[in-house]
C-alpha cells in the first residue's frame, strides 16, 4: 500500500493510522465526500500543528548547532528551510502526492503537483507523528530531512547573503533593488530557476556577460540575472551578480 510506502520513507509507524490518514485529507476530498460542515475532518487543524512542531524543531537545532549566530540569521535561515517550496519538495521525495485525498475538481487541475498543497499536507504529517508519539520522537525522525538544508542555507546566509549586502550598498543612495523570476526549466525534481534584479539610477558603462541595461521609470537602470535550485537561491545569484557590476563601476 501507498501508505505504508510512505511510512518507510518516513522511518516511522504510526501507532494510530488514523492521524496519517487525516493528514492526507484535503478539504477539497472532504466537502465532496461529507459536505461543508465537515471540515474537522481534513487536514487543516494538523497542518496548524504542524507549522509549529516544524518551525520549534528548526529554531531549537540552530540554538544549540550555531551558539554564536544572531536572532536575524537564525531568522533568515528558518525562513528559507520551512517555506511552502522546501516543504513540497519534501513531500515529493517521501512519495506524497500519490497518497493524497483530493476533490474531483483539484484533481483536474494538477493538485498532486500544487506546491502549497504538498506543503500543507507535509506540516500536516509533521503534526500527525508529533500528536502520535512525542516531540522527541517528531524531532529525531524529521530533522536528518532538515539538517542538510540547513546546512546549506547557513552557508548561505554567512558567506553568500548577497542580498543582504546588496540593500546595505544601496542603503545611503536611497536606490531600490527590485527582483523577478524570468523563467523556470527541468522536471518538477530537479527544477532551475532564472531570476533578475534591477537596479535603477547607476551609470550604464559597461554592460556584458549576464548584465544588461533596461529602462525603470524613466531612469537608467543595470540589471543582473542568475540561475539557482529555488527562487531564493537564483535571486542570490543574481544579486552577486549585481555586486560583481557595483564593484566594476567604483
């Protein structure tokens, strides 16, 4: 069976099938099936859970892992590991999508693939392990799904957080970098994101590579593109490519 699939992926067996079971309900299955009044019956009160159980079990391991980083680091970090693509993706790897309970109407229309769907239903299962064992139990099984994300993102907010450096540069000229995503490429697993960000009010001297030149306003403006794995790691790109251009032009 599906669910027991996914419980071996997940590296948990739950005492009470019913809470998994629940968690895999979306509203949509549960109005068709035992109307509008019935909402206690899908998901949504475990993904309320959920969002809480994930986000103490983040915060609590970078407390203890990195004793010298600052609350806004450890807030950035969080941020980018408990966000409706990371938790989709999650999803995807432990075999949810086709374990969901979905209405005929968001079957039609691709709910299996819907990232906030797959998230909801991830924070949802999160809950269900927690209200089925204990909060040690939760942690010990979902934090080795984290802890290498984390890594990864804590790497980025120290060393790479171009974004970051990128506003504080443009800070004492009152200047504003706006971003956008430019297109998307790959199978649902593997997916490559373009992002741009542009810079209005800078010099246009000296444009090549992924740089370019465009029009903001009515006022000259630089931009520069980068590629990533998530929206988030292509906006850095392409704000390190931005600060490759500011450093060209001192």
């Amino acid at each position: 069976m599906l669910i027991d699939e996914l419980q071996e992926k997940l590296g948990y067996t739950f005492k009470d099938a019913g809470l998994l079971r629940n968690a895999l309900r979306h509203t949509s299955y549960v109005y068709e099936k035992y109307g509008k009044n019935a909402h206690f019956r899908s998901n949504e009160r475990l993904e309320f859970v959920g969002d809480a159980v994930v986000d103490l079990i983040v915060g609590a391991y970078l407390f203890e892992a990195f004793p010298e980083m600052t609350e806004g680091n450890m807030s950035k970090i969080r941020a980018s590991v408990v966000c409706e693509e990371t938790l989709a993706r999650l999803a995807v790897s432990l075999g949810v999508p086709a374990c969901l309970k979905l209405g005929v109407g968001e079957l039609r229309t691709g709910g299996r693939a819907k990232p906030s769907i797959l998230a909801d239903a991830m924070e949802s299962i999160v809950a269900a392990v927690f209200l089925d064992s204990d909060y040690a139990t939760v942690r010990s099984v979902m934090l080795p799904f984290f802890e290498e994300l984390i890594a990864s993102e804590s790497l980025n907010v120290i060393t790479h957080d171009y974004k970051s450096r990128l506003q504080e540069r443009l800070a004492a000229s009152g200047e504003k970098a706006t971003y956008r995503i430019t297109g998307e490429s790959g199978p649902d697993h593997m997916r490559l994101f373009e992002a741009e960000v542009t810079v209005s009010g800078i010099k246009d001297d000296d444009d090549g590579g992924n740089f370019g030149a465009t029009s903001l306003n009515g006022e000259r403006a630089v931009s520069a593109r980068g590629t990533g794995s998530s929206k988030k790691e292509a906006e850095q790109a392409a704000a390190g490519k931005m600060l490759e251009i500011l450093d060209k032009k001192i």
